[in-house]
C-alpha cells in the first residue's frame, strides 16, 4: 500500500501555492488581530520561533479553529493556475502496483481539488486529509504516530507492507521507528531549511516602534491567555509552514535545493513519480 503526500510530492506547490498560503496565513492572523499586515507577519515569526508553526500561537492565544484557519489558508479562486504537475503523472501513478491512499496535513476541499485538477483523483481510494486526523479528541496531523497507527489499522495492513511517500523528510524520520517503509521524493523541494512566515516588506522606520507594537499586541494577547495546553500539545506541524520557502509576494525563489544524500531511515530517494515507478520496475514488488 503506497500512502502519498500531497504538496510538493504529487505537484509543485512551491511555485505558487505556498507563497499564497503564507500570505493567506498573515492576512488570516491580521484580521483575528486587528492589525496591520507587517505586525501580524511579526506575530507569525515569534509563533513560529515560539512553537513550531503559527496555528499552535493561534490556537494557545487566540482559540482559533484549526480547520477555519486551514481553510482559510488554502482558499484559492484561481487554484488550476496554481497547480503544477508533471507530464504523465497519472499514468506513472496507475502502473506502481498496489493500493493508494493520499494522505495530507491540508483540507480535504483542497486535496481533493487539486487531485481532479491533476488529473489523478482515481488513483486513490481514499483520502486522508487534516480533518480526519482527528485521534481521541485531540489533532494529530502527520508526523503523529498514532494518526498513522490508526490509518494502518483501518486500512489492514501491516506496517512493513506500507511505503510513505513524502517530500518532508522530518515526517520520513519520525516515522522509521514503526517499521513503514519510506519514499523521498525530492524534485520539488527548493530549500531544505524550514521557512519561517514572510517579513512583509515593511514601512521604514527605526525597528523601535516596530518592536514595541508586536511587543503590545504579545502582552495584551498573553493577558487574554487562558489556555489551550491540551490543545497546543496536539497540533504538531502545518505542513504549508514548514516547506515552503521564503517568500516574498510576488517573487518566487527559483534555487533548487542542493539535497543531501539519502538518510538512513529513508529507503528509496526519487526526484519524481516518474522515477519510482521505474525504480519499483527494477526491484520489482
Ligand atoms: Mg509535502
């Protein structure tokens, strides 16, 4: 069973869709806040830096709905320009035997989009978006292990029978330990480090006033504090944040990534769909 990620795995969302995800993300916080953009992007570094991903500072600060926020980032008019994949994607996609599940920390409307937009929504027989990674009351988006237990146990299949494929190779390390097989499809990534939310391209002034203003807006949302620690402890990553690249509105970073040989706990390194279904032909099932 090949269980598959969805952005910058199947198309390439850092051309396009991550940088409109990070800038739907600070208009997002922006709006929740009352401020300006630039503030809010300052909000967003300090979340980010603080706990790993601006959902969690939401969510602990501000009791944001996880899945308001996700869909609020991943609203897109224009979504088909935006979606970039790779010539007969499908049809590499129908000849790797097995079953196919896709599996993605974002929302279900735009999974299911962007696989009909791809051309690939047959391909799959289920899929597994941020919404059903719901364990026991709590979010538990991927790299969680029990989220992935849980989908293993549904779909009954053994472990070892499985095969993760993913650009993000921290989700590919936490999950070694579990005995699922690992893909590392690297064709699409543009940066290895974690992006952090875009400084907007601010008003020049001279950093104190700029300073103190995110400083007011933390004091005053640490004075509303009133705590959301079993809720902060369960969302552990928004995959959009912790890929994409930095971007600049309206420039998109060109670099490809200089990627690093295949770790240990990944078993087979693949620039795209294309060259694992020739590697799978080789190695044969
Ligand atoms: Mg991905």
């Amino acid at each position: 069973m090949w269980l598959f990620d969805l952005d910058n795995t199947l198309h390439d969302a850092s051309h396009a869709i991550f940088p409109a995800i990070n800038r739907l993300m600070t208009a997002y916080v922006a709006r929740v806040l009352g401020c300006d953009e630039a503030t809010a992007s300052r909000v967003r570094v300090d979340y980010w830096q603080r706990y790993g991903a601006t959902l969690l500072g939401m969510i602990r600060h501000h009791g944001v709905d996880p899945a308001d926020f996700l869909r609020a980032a991943h609203e897109f008019p224009a979504l088909a320009d935006m979606v970039r994949v790779r010539r007969g994607l499908a049809a590499h996609l129908r000849r790797l035997p097995g079953r196919k599940i896709l599996v993605t920390n974002a929302p279900q409307d735009y999974a299911r989009a962007v696989l009909e937009i791809a051309g690939i929504r047959h391909c799959f027989e289920r899929v597994v978006a941020i919404e059903q990674m719901w364990v026991h009351g709590h979010l538990r988006p991927k790299p969680d292990r029990r989220m992935l237990r849980r989908l293993l146990v549904q779909a009954r299949i053994a472990p070892h029978r499985a095969v993760l494929v993913e650009d993000t190779v921290s989700h590919l390390k936490r999950y070694a330990g579990t005995g699922i097989r690992t893909a590392w499809v690297t064709g699409y990534l543009r940066t290895i480090a974690p992006s952090r939310p875009h400084e907007v391209p601010a008003v020049r002034d001279d950093g104190s006033r700029r300073d103190a203003a995110v400083r007011s807006t933390l004091e005053a949302e640490d004075r509303r504090h009133v705590g959301h620690a079993a809720q902060e402890q369960s969302v552990t990553l928004v995959a959009a944040e912790t890929q994409a690249p930095q971007a600049q509105p309206g420039h998109v970073p060109r670099v490809r990534a200089r990627v690093p040989n295949r770790p240990a706990y990944v078993d087979i390194k693949v620039q795209s769909m294309h060259q694992l279904q020739r590697r799978m032909r080789r190695i044969g099932s």
